[in-house]
C-alpha cells in the first residue's frame, strides 16, 4: 500500500497547486461548499489486482486504482458556468498529466470517462464535472 499511497499523496498535491484553488477533500461526505471555490474533490473507488507475480519471494500486485476528481467552480454567471468550467478543467488537467500521464513514473494514468455537469443543491452557480481516471500501478511487497 506504500505505493497505492505515494501516488494519491502526488496526485493529491498536484490538485493542490491548480492556480486559483481554495480548497482540496480527499473522499470528501459533504458538498463543495460555495464559499470555498475553486475546489477539487477526489474520490478513491474500486481498486483491483489484476496479476501476481512473485520476486524475490514476496508477491508483486499489478494493481488498477479508479479515482474520480471532481473540480468545482462558481461561476460568475448561469450563461458562462461551462465557459468557467472548461477553462478550469484545462488546468486541473495540466498539473495532473504534468511531465506525462505518471505521476513521476509511480504509475500509469488514463482517463476513461466523464460525468454530466455537476450542479450540487442550493440554488448558486456551483458547477462542476466528474473525471474518472484508471491508474496502474504496481504494489511490491517486499517495501513494507
């Protein structure tokens, strides 16, 4: 699980440094709060071995980790909330994808889908959209 952790730990920080954001949740229970935009929420979801191998006497999982990232932000009107969202997309995904689809070489990333625009209760121009990433990643027994 070190590495499981390192690479939410990298992805974490990226989300972090997106120019202009206020707040980050990992696995977050509550809505974004329209006080605290820009923010990005990332939900860890299934995570599976696809392959054991063995090296050196211990197993060697190859894993598949699908996060979900959710950037929100308030848009300044109802007319230019995708306009607003679109644009914040395109840096969330600059840091992510950063020096390639990696995570410094800890993983392999691939974007896989894309919710509908996120509109969470309360009457404001919060707007958001849901990014599903696989990431592979190989978890070596023998660091623990």
């Amino acid at each position: 699980m070190i590495e499981r952790e390192e690479i939410i730990a990298e992805l974490w920080y990226r989300l972090s440094t997106v120019t202009g954001v206020v707040s980050t949740a990992r696995n977050p229970s509550i809505v974004p709060d329209p006080q605290q935009m820009p923010c990005i929420q990332f939900f860890e979801l299934e995570d599976i071995v696809e392959k054991v191998t063995m090296r050196g006497g211990f197993p060697v999982y190859h894993r598949k980790l699908t996060v979900a990232i959710e950037p929100f932000v308030l848009a300044s009107s109802e007319q230019s909330s995708t306009a607003e969202l679109i644009a914040f997309v395109r840096e969330v995904k600059k840091k992510v994808y950063a020096g390639g689809a990696s995570l410094g070489n800890r993983c392999s990333l691939q974007e896989v889908e894309a919710s509908r625009v996120l509109r969470p209760p309360g009457g404001t121009t919060l707007t958001g959209v849901g990014i599903a990433l696989v990431i592979s990643y190989i978890e070596d027994t023998s660091k623990t």
